[in-house]
C-alpha cells in the first residue's frame, strides 16, 4: 500500500486545536482564501518531487531498491550479520551499476524537508497518520523562500523514466506513462506545493505535513 501525503497550514489557535482533536484534520478545506485553513493532498507523488529535487532522496530511494532486491533474492532467509550485510548490498549495488553513499552523511535539503516534512514529529499529533510534523512561521518563511528558487529545469534535470522505474520511485512503471508526466502531473503539482507554501508564508501560519 503507498504512503500518500498532506499538507495543511492553519494558524496557532487551530493548531493546539488539532493537538487535541485529530478528527477535525480531515475536515479542512481542499481550496481556501489567503488566510484561511487550507488542506493539500499530494497522494504518493510527494515521492517523484523528492526524486527530482533532492540528491538525498535519490541516495535513499536507491538503498531502497538494493534492500528490496536483497530480500526478494533471499526469499525469506534469515538476514545475515551487519557486515555481511554491508557486503551485500553492496555487490548488488554494483550488478545495478551503482555505488551506494551514506545517507547519513547529506543533509536534508530544504525541498526534502518542504515535501516530506523531515525533522522532528510533534507527539500531540501522534494519532494523525505516521505522526504530524510542524513548521512554525519563520521555518515556512525559510522553506518558501528555498522552493521560490527551485525551477522547472532542476526538475527536468533528474527526470529519467528509465532510472525511476529501476528504482522504484513511488511503485510507478515511468516507462509507461504518457511522455507528458512531467509538464502535465510533476511540475503542476510542485507549482501547487510552492504556491500553496507561500499562501502560508504570507499569512504567517503554521504548516503541518502529515503522511499516511
């Protein structure tokens, strides 16, 4: 089952609210004024945006797709010590023709940290999906101003059907999809994203990225 993405930006009141009352998080409005309560529904796209504008998510999403392909070969098996382990990922990362990084090491770029709300999970909205994340306004002013210098050519940068499907990007076969997905579904949706940050940043809210 995919994981699908939120996207909420409220004011304080509401907030403490939500910590409180997690029912009223699916009763926000879809299309809302500038200073409004406001819902966004990403589904399990959030995953693309994460590939396409963030070097991070790519180095994870491909030790994904090596662990998977591990497992899959071992049907079952016990999984073997740390460094055995290691040892084999890393020789089939290299049937892939890859070569695994560590993640830990590379920061969260501010768009990895915008679309999938990196950082610490406010223990008050435990009950909303896998936990809320909160950014407080001066945090939403920061991330508009990051995703206002994204542009249409970093995402076409790393837009390659082929390597998304290799690996796994959001469970979609890309080599199968109209050659218009990224004009016509990914950048339309980030545009949304971005523009729906600054609607928060502007009436200085609160945004909460939820996953489910």
């Amino acid at each position: 089952m995919s994981i699908v993405s939120y996207h909420a930006r409220v004011d304080g009141s509401l907030l403490g609210a939500l910590q409180t009352d997690p029912d009223l998080f699916c009763a926000l409005p879809r299309n809302a004024g500038p200073a409004e309560a406001e819902l966004l529904f990403i589904d399990k796209d959030w995953q693309a945006l994460s590939w396409l504008l963030s070097a991070k998510a790519r180095e994870e999403q491909k030790h994904e797709a090596v662990q998977f392909a591990l497992m899959r070969r071992k049907d079952g098996a016990e999984k073997p010590d740390k460094l055995a382990w290691e040892a084999a990922k890393a020789r089939e990362a290299s049937e892939l023709g890859i070569e695994l990084v560590d993640t830990k090491l590379m920061p969260d770029d501010p768009a990895l940290i915008a679309i999938e709300g990196r950082g610490p999970r406010d223990a008050r909205l435990a009950e909303l999906g896998y936990g809320g994340r909160v950014f407080v306004p001066t945090e939403v002013a920061n991330l508009t101003a990051a995703l206002d210098r994204i542009t249409e050519a970093d995402m076409r940068a790393h837009f390659d059907p082929q390597a998304m499907e290799d690996f796994d990007v959001a469970g979609i076969l890309w080599t199968e999809e109209e050659p218009d997905v990224l004009d016509a579904i990914l950048i339309p949706i980030f545009n949304g994203l971005k523009a729906f940050y600054g609607r928060a940043a502007r009436a200085g809210q609160y945004v909460l990225v939820v996953h489910g």
